[in-house]
C-alpha cells in the first residue's frame, strides 16, 4: 500500500489517539465505533472505576468492561504510514549526502579506476593495473590514487608529469623546466603539497580555536541580553510599584475627599430639611389662627368678638432662605491641598528628573511635623497672615478666601487627607498575596469581562451564548481556515490577552470530567500534541482527567486534591508573576497558584474534551 508524501501529514493526524495525541499503538474499537490505543484506554478506565466503565469520546455509559478486538485494518494503516514515514526520512538523509565523483578505468571504461600512474597519465582499474605489479618495465612508473582530473598534473608547455614546484615563481614545472630555473629555490611537488598540507591544517586548527572563542563571546553576549532584559523587567516592576503607591495614596486621599463632601452635603441637607419643617409648622400656625380670627368676625356678633381670646402665634424673623454652604474648615483645608498638591506636582514633574531629585531631598522630613508645631517664623508665616480678633473692622474680614496655594520655591510639606504627605515615602503596600485571600469581594475589584475568540477555536468546539460560552461536538463546525486556530487539539483562546496588573475572571464548569482552564502566550504551537495546555511552557493549567485533577506546566504534572466545585475563579497578577485558581462556593478556597514570569501576553483559555462538557465565562458581579 503505497502512501504520496504529501498525504501523510494530514493522514497522520487522522490515525491520531485522541488521549495520549500520538499515532495509535495497538488499536482497539469501543462497541460505540470509536478507536483508541489499549495502554490508553486501559489507564482510563482504571481511573475511572469509581463511575464505571464510559467511552471518552462519547461518554457512552457501559454496565460491564466492554471486550475490546483489535482493529486489524486500523492497525495496518498505522503500519503503512509509520514505514512510509520512516523511509522518507531516511530518503531525505540519503539524498543530504553529496555524492563523490567515481573515476572510472580510462581502458575498459567500466570499472572503478583504483591507480592513476602519473607517468602513463592513464588511470587503470585492478585488472589492467597487473602489467605495472608484474612487468620490470613498469616498474619505475609513479602510482598514486586515483585523480579525477589528470591535465593538472601535465606540463603545458612540455606536455611532461609535473615534478617540481618552483618557490621564487610560485607554480609547478616539469624536469624539461628547469633548465630555465637552474637560479630558483624548487622542491619536490609532493613534498610541496605534504608542507603546505600540514600549513593548512595548522590555520584550520587556529581557526577552530577562534571560531570556538567567538561563539563563547556570543554565548556570553546572549546571557548579558538575557540579563539587560531581566534588569530592565526588574526597574520596571520596581518603578511600576512605587508609581502604584503614589496612585493609591492619591486615590486614597481623594476617596477620603469626595467622602466628606458626602457628608457635608448630607448635613447641610439635613438642616435645611429640619428648617423647612419649623417653617411648614408655623406657616401651618399661622393658617390655623387667619381661620379662626375670619371665623369669629364672619358672624358679627359684638359680644362673640369681644369675649374673643385668640393665641397669636409667633411670627418669622426672616423675610428670605437663610444661607446653608459646606463651607467647613476641613473641607477648606482639603481644597486648599490639593490645589497645593497640584500646583507641586506640575512643577516638580516640569522639571528634569536631576532636578527634582534635588527639589524632592530638600523638602523630605523624616518626622513630618504637626501645622500646630511650626516654628512661628516658618514659611507658612509669609502666606498666611494671623487673625487677631480685635483688628477685624468689617464683615470682608471674617469671609477671607482660602490662602494662596505656595510657591514651589520653597519646601513645602504636601499634605493627604489630614496627615501630611511626608507618609507618602514611609507608606508602602502590603504585599499582595493570592493565596490569603478569603473574601470574593477582595478578588471582583479586579474582575474583568471576557469573550472568546473564534479565530482560535478548534472545529470540534462550539460557541454559544454571545462568545461567553464553549462547548464540545460530535460534528465539525464550518469555520474558515485561520493560522490561529487550533487544528489537534480541542482548545479555544480568549480575544483579551493581558501583560501587565492584575486581572480576575471566573468560569463554571459543565460535567468537567474531561477538561483544562488556564492561559497561553500568543505564540503557543496551534498543531501537534505540544500545543495542548500545560504541555508546553507558553501556557499554565488545572486539568480535570476523570476525577483527577492536575497543575499543567512545560510537560510537568503536579497532582491536587480535587475540590469538586463548579465554578473556579482565575486571578492573574502579571507584575506579581503569579496565577492563582480558586473554588469559589460559599467562600473562596485556593486550589493552586503558579509562581511564573510571563514574557509575552497571556490569554485566558480552555480545554474540552467529552460531550456535554462545556465552560461558561461569568459576568463579574457579587
């Protein structure tokens, strides 16, 4: 049975286990119709006693160990193509090697020449070399290998075997040339070609050893890259990280701001509303006695009007809304610092960085003082004038604006919040680790809405449910060839990918008996059993393999206790270098956390393998 060469690719991927990826060893047939190798289903079913006997293909429930016959057909295509294989590849190393020119005998024409005589300029093979062992007259003829090209070794001019190499004209002569050489330094042409041989072989062995110094200098040269390129991820995290407190502190203290405008309005609010209420109340007394005293003078009656008593409510002493503003000194003070903060900032950052190292030392305090502990003849004295109470002459007085915001020029304390900013270098972050976290809620604020990508899904996959969800089929979906795509194995990428921060998402699972979650650079392989999760150091996993549940990492396998929940949250910390799989039920468990660097961006992605199993990506909400 022959097989064309550029059939065996794709056929090979036919005659492919769909357990261990691999062309099939000893093939057997499930009574559902579908192929496996027996090691594999064997090692599957062993695993899989505590829910009986299925087929990992079709989940086909068997109440009994199926007997399994060998699928000879089967079996002897594998056979075909293995050898069809073996022999291209042995064709392709045959054909690698440069054939030798073959001199043959210049008297039959047949034979291999195994002598060329320099003096018959004839090249003979072993047969019609015998009159040069046998005959004395041959027997001063010179034999050497045999050479393919004999018109170099005759003189041109004399049509005589070259002899002799002249050193002052740097070519060889024959002996009728020497009569024109008698005053140049010659020698023997072989003992010529043995020095200039050995000379040869001297500079091919300095070569070497040169050749071996600059691939150690590359050597060296590549581990420096990979060292500047370590060093800069390095000042960058380290960058990154104090940029980060800065942001949160900044955050923090406008938190704290927005808050107290809150509650300052909601204060205000109150007390108009309480005002509102005592006017409502009086215009309500006031209705009541206009009433009673129109009443009484209706009736006309004399005596009624002047035995008439009527209590008289007490009348308003203003004739317009009072003014309610959320004027108080802490909110004053908030705006006042970060006007300052502002202004501080701009100019610090205007600066270049030489100069602000500089700018940033001179106004560093290691103990920030208290406003109350200023010295009185501080800087704060030039911008801020004190009150005295007795001075004050007008009402422009008591409803002074805010002070200016101060000049760069001088070290000013910054201020956040009512602490000063002088904390700003003394506070760090706690160190963020993923396998404390307990709460759910600590993990949504880095949640983050995820869609699949159907350029990169394998056409056994099906997505569903507006790119939230992917499930696995019997029958190959129609979509468009893509080098994206995963063609082997049943995999699917998210169209988000993520390099830096930290990032959370959750997925609920559908019979996950037959499954992965994790994430894969971009360049991870999309064909062949080296592009499947976990089997490759582009990509990170849990895998789910009956009841087993396994870490995946660059062909390494670690096994966890299996928690059995339906829903696994999945944060990323890209700066951290970590990814972290939590259970999430009623509290948050951590299931594994891998400690890795990412190079590239990462994208979410997924595993599927038997019917009906299926992943849905959550919407981030508590």
């Amino acid at each position: 049975m022959a097989v064309e060469p550029s059939s065996l690719s794709s056929l090979e991927e036919e005659l492919t286990c769909s357990i261990c990826l691999s062309i099939f060893n000893n093939p057997v047939t499930t009574p559902c119709g579908h192929n496996f190798c027996l090691s594999c289903l064997e090692l599957t079913w062993k695993d899989d006693l505590a829910i009986g006997y299925s087929c990992p293909q079709c989940r086909h429930q068997f109440y009994a160990k199926p007997t399994l016959h060998k699928n000879t057909v089967l079996a002897t295509v594998v056979a075909t193509v293995s050898k069809s294989l073996k022999d291209k590849s042995q064709d392709e190393t045959k054909g690698a090697v440069l054939d030798s020119t073959v001199i043959f005998c210049d008297t039959c024409m047949v034979n291999k020449a195994s002598k060329t005589c320099l003096t018959c300029m004839v090249s003979y093979c072993d047969s019609h070399l015998r009159p040069h062992h046998e005959n004395p007259v041959f027997q001063g003829h010179q034999l050497t290998e045999p050479l393919p090209d004999l018109q170099q070794h005759i003189c041109k001019e004399h049509h005589k075997t070259l002899e002799f190499y002249c050193k002052d004209h740097n070519k060889c002569i024959c002996g009728a040339c020497l009569h024109s050489h008698l005053t140049c330094r010659f020698a023997s042409l072989d003992g010529e070609i043995a020095e200039k041989e050995k000379k040869l072989k001297e500079k091919v062995v300095t070569l070497r050893g040169q050749i071996e110094k600059t691939k150690n200098v590359i050597f060296e040269m590549k581990g420096e890259q990979s060292s500047l390129r370590d060093s800069a991820a390095n000042r960058k995290a380290a960058l990154e990280a104090e940029y980060r407190v800065m942001k949160d502190l900044i955050e923090k203290d406008e938190r704290e701001a927005m808050n107290l405008v809150d509650t300052e309005e909601q204060s205000a609010q109150a007390r108009i509303q309480s005002l509102m209420h005592k006017i409502t109340k009086n215009i309500e007394e006031m209705s009541s006695c206009k009433d009673q005293i129109e009443s009484v003078l209706a009736q006309g009656q004399r005596i009624t009007l002047l035995q008439c008593t009527v209590e008289f409510p007490q009348l308003p002493t203003f004739t317009h809304a009072p003014g309610i503003n959320m004027n108080s000194k802490q909110l004053k003070m908030y705006n006042s610092s970060a006007t300052s903060l502002k202004k501080y900032l701009t100019d610090v950052l205007s600066l270049p960085v030489e100069e602000r190292v500089q700018m940033l030392n001179a106004g560093k305090s290691p103990k920030p003082p208290k406003l109350k502990d200023l010295p009185k003849n501080n800087y704060m004295s030039k911008f801020v004038k004190p009150i005295n109470p007795t001075e004050v002459k007008n009402r422009h007085d008591l409803q002074q604006k805010n002070p200016q915001p101060l000049p760069v020029s001088v070290p000013v304390p910054l201020f956040s919040g009512n602490s000063l900013l002088g904390d700003f270098v003394s506070k760090i972050d706690k160190p963020f680790n993923p396998t404390e976290v307990k709460n759910r809620q600590d993990l949504l604020q880095y949640a983050f809405v995820l869609t699949l990508d159907a350029r990169t899904a394998h056409k056994r996959i099906v997505i569903s449910d507006n790119f939230t969800k992917a499930s696995v089929s019997d029958e190959l979906m129609t979509y468009p060839d893509s080098p994206a795509r995963f063609t082997v194995c049943s995999q699917v990428l998210c169209s988000k990918g993520f390099s830096r921060g930290r990032h959370y998402w959750e997925v609920k699972m559908t019979s996950s008996n037959f499954c992965a979650i994790g994430v894969a650079s971009g360049s991870i392989e999309r064909k062949g059993p080296t592009s499947k999760l976990g089997r490759n150091k582009e990509s990170w996993c849990i895998e789910w393999f009956n009841v087993k549940l396994s870490a995946w990492h660059d062909q390494r396998e670690t096994v966890l206790e299996n928690p059995s929940s339906s829903r696994v949250g999945v944060l990323l910390d890209c700066d951290g270098g970590s990814l972290t799989f939590y259970s999430i039920s009623d509290r948050v468990y951590p299931i594994h956390t891998f400690s890795c660097h990412f190079p590239e961006a990462v994208y979410p992605a997924f595993w599927l393998f038997s019917s009906g199993t299926a992943v849905s990506l959550c919407k981030p909400t508590a």
